[in-house]
C-alpha cells in the first residue's frame, strides 16, 4: 500500500483543518512549495487540497498549486473546488498527474463521466461522508446518498481510485475508519484510498492488511513529526507488524 503525504492549500500557506472545519485550522507552512519539495523523490505522489477553491465552489489558487507542481515534480494529485470540465482540464496543463472530483459527482455525474473518459486513470472520485453519507460543498452540506451508492453510479468509468474520507475522523489522528473504507473496497469495486484518521504507524499497517486499499493519505501526523516519510512508506509495505 502506498502512503501519500498531504498538503492543504488556505490563505497561501500549508495547513490542516479538524474535522473539515475552517474555524480550526492549524498552520504548518508558510511556504507550501518549499514543503513539497522536502518530499520530492522519496514518495511517487502527493496529495494537494486547495481548501479556498473547496469553500467557493471553483479552484482559487492555480498559482500556488503551479509552484507545488514545480517542487514536488511529477506524481501530484489536486482537488478542491473543481466542479467544470475546463477546471479539469486547466489543472492537467498545470502538470497535475491525477484531479479530484468531490461534489461534482453529484451536482454533474456526467461531467465527471466526460473527465474520466477524456482522462483515463487520472480521475480520482472522492467520496468524503459522515456515517456513511456524502457530504458536498467543502463538506458544508450533507446528502442522503451512500458513498457505496455514488461510487455504483460510476462502474465501467476508467477512474484512477477512489478517494473515501471518514470527515469526522479527519485531522484527528485518532485513526482511520477501516471498517467502512475495506467495505468500500469491496462493494465498490475501484481502488480505494483511504483519508482521515492517521496518527500512528500502526494505523497505516491496519489499513495495509485489507485488500482493495491500494494508498493512505496522511496529513497531520506527517506534519507534526509523528514518524517520517520513509518510516510511513515502509509501514504501507509491510502490512501489521508481528505482536
């Protein structure tokens, strides 16, 4: 299993919000672009959130993602915010390998189908929920909709992964919720990767020993200096470790 480290865009800077709330928000970098660059080469891919594009419904900080792109090198995934074909596509002439479709899954399927085709395995469907049901529109809105039942909505579609956040766990650290990314998994039928959670080595290796969960994406824990990189790249690798 892959871990792939996190970086959320707000105000210019690196920062990691609890349980999607933009009133708790902790700041790690003042400089995103440098931060990206400390992990070129000893993971494949980093994970980019920009949480202003989340919060006004369109990407908001192209500049800043550019410069991050530029640090990191190839192998970065973006969402927030991107809710048109042309958003897609303008994040692919950045030089961003995979794009993140949230909400739009919901407010235009078939745009989401459109990107998937014009962009095969470099569409990642995230599926942020609480108890199960998505939420929308930088996690301020909640739906009646199960996550299993919007990932149905896109079998056959050459999809990259899906993305499966537990928002209550989120920044938290308190641990991932396996139980329903393995579900997730298995029903769904996509890759999955798991997000929300991670605090601890040995949380990476439980998310390791279910099949179907192919990376974790780990913000928080990275940031403050829980384990490093490399210590979190050999955990996805080895799977729970012998008690």
């Amino acid at each position: 299993m892959d871990v792939i480290p996190a970086i959320d865009l707000l105000d210019g800077k690196a920062v990691r919000l609890t349980k999607g709330r933009f009133e708790e928000v902790t700041i790690y970098s003042d400089a995103p672009a440098e931060l990206a660059a400390t992990w070129r080469g000893l993971t494949p891919r980093l994970h980019v959130v920009d949480l202003e594009g989340s919060r006004r419904g369109r990407a908001a900080q192209g500049d800043l993602v550019r410069a991050v792109v530029d640090a990191f090198g190839p192998g970065v995934q973006v969402g927030g915010g991107v809710r048109t074909f042309e958003a897609v596509e303008s994040y692919i002439a950045l030089g961003v390998e995979r794009v993140v479709l949230g909400s739009a899954a919901l407010r235009d399927p078939e745009m989401v189908r459109r990107a998937a085709r014009a962009f095969p395995n470099r569409i990642i469907l995230a599926v942020d929920a609480r108890q199960g049901y998505v939420a929308t529109e930088g996690w301020l809105e909640q739906s009646e909709t199960r996550a299993v039942d919007l990932v149905r909505q896109f079998e056959g579609e050459e999809l990259a992964a899906v993305l499966y956040t537990d928002i209550e766990r989120d920044g938290t650290q308190v641990g991932p919720n396996v139980e329903e990314t393995a579900r997730l998994a298995a029903e769904g039928g996509v890759p999955v990767i798991a997000s929300g959670g991670v605090g601890t080595l040995a949380h990476i290796e439980e998310l390791a020993t279910e099949p179907g969960i192919v990376a974790a994406i780990v913000g928080r824990a990275l940031h403050e200096g829980n384990f490093t990189v490399q210590e979190a790249i050999a955990a996805g690798r080895g799977g729970r470790r012998a008690e």
